[in-house]
C-alpha cells in the first residue's frame, strides 16, 4: 500500500465554510480512483492539519493525482499556503 500525507495550513476563521465544502464533495473524494481510506486532521489553534490518503499501491495513488489536484484546488479559498504533499509506502494498516 501507499499513502500520499498532504500538510496544509488553514485560515481558521473559514473553518465551519470548508468542512461545508468538504461534505458537499464528499462523492468526490470517495469517487478518487482507487482510494481506500482517508483521514483529514488539523490543529484548530493553528489551523496547521494533514490528510492522509492510503492507496493500493504508489502506481495507483500517481493515476489519481491529477483528480486529488483538483479537489484541493477547491479548498484554496480556506488555505494560508498551497498544499505539500509527499508519498509514503504503508508498512502497516490497522483497522479495527
């Protein structure tokens, strides 16, 4: 598996407006080819957070970035900074 871990840094004030974008696209990203599982976090003192998106493998999670682009191209109205992402292979998944 492969995850794809995407740091952002929010301006807080637009927060209750992008988790209102978030749900209205949520087709959208569970429609990103290939996606298993997907987690947003942030630091609501900073507004600093991290997506993490996990992947079949890093072939897969590279088909869909284009798709992934554009959902977060949706979300730069609430942003301070552009996303950075950066890729990891999954040693271990734990569900529960």
């Amino acid at each position: 598996m492969y995850a794809r871990v995407t740091k952002f840094s929010m301006n807080m004030q637009k927060f209750e407006e992008s988790m209102n974008l978030l749900e209205e696209i949520r087709g959208q990203i569970n429609a990103i080819p290939g996606l298993i599982s997907i987690v947003h976090t942030v630091q609501r003192d900073t507004g600093n957070g991290m997506t993490v998106a996990v992947y079949p493998d890093e072939a897969v999670a590279n088909a869909a970035l284009e798709t992934v682009k554009g959902i977060w191209g949706r979300f730069a109205e609430f942003m301070t900074g552009p996303p950075e992402m950066t890729g990891y292979e999954v040693i271990h998944h734990h569900h529960k």
